[in-house]
C-alpha cells in the first residue's frame, strides 16, 4: 500500500513541477508532456542535488528539486531541436 502510495505522490509532483517548468520556460504543454517533463527532471534534479550534497526534506523541496531538473531538461530539449 505504501508504495502505490508513494509512487501517486512521486508522479503528482513530476506533474507539479513539469506544469512549473514549463510555464517558467515559455511552453505550452497538456498534461502527459508536463508529466513526462516533471518526473524526468525529478530525476535529473535529484541527481543534481545528491552530487551538490543537498536533499529535499518535505514535499516542497522535493517540488523546487524536481523543477529545477524539469528546467534543466526542457533547456536541454529545446537546444536539441533548435527552438
């Protein structure tokens, strides 16, 4: 149960944080994109912040970890396509 659980609470913040991310970059995306985008960056924030030494205490700092990352990989994608 608490899996399920958690997994619920990891996808809503990659959701929160691709929706922020997004809007901080300038996209317009749906709501897969932004989710996409969200947990990706999660991922790639975490691993930022583990090699900086940082971690993210409460749910709020897991959301600015996981937008940080979102951004990351949205700059990235748009220096890969060329817009």
């Amino acid at each position: 149960m608490t899996l399920i659980v958690d997994l619920i609470i990891f996808l809503v913040i990659g959701l929160v944080a691709g929706a922020i991310a997004s809007f901080y970059m300038g996209r317009q995306q749906e709501l897969v994109p932004n989710l996409i985008t969200g947990t990706v960056g999660a991922f790639i924030g975490g691993f930022i912040a583990k090699l900086l030494g940082l971690t993210a205490y409460n749910v709020i700092g897991e959301v600015v970890v996981a937008t940080i990352g979102a951004i990351i990989c949205l700059f990235i994608w748009q220096r890969v396509r060329g817009t």
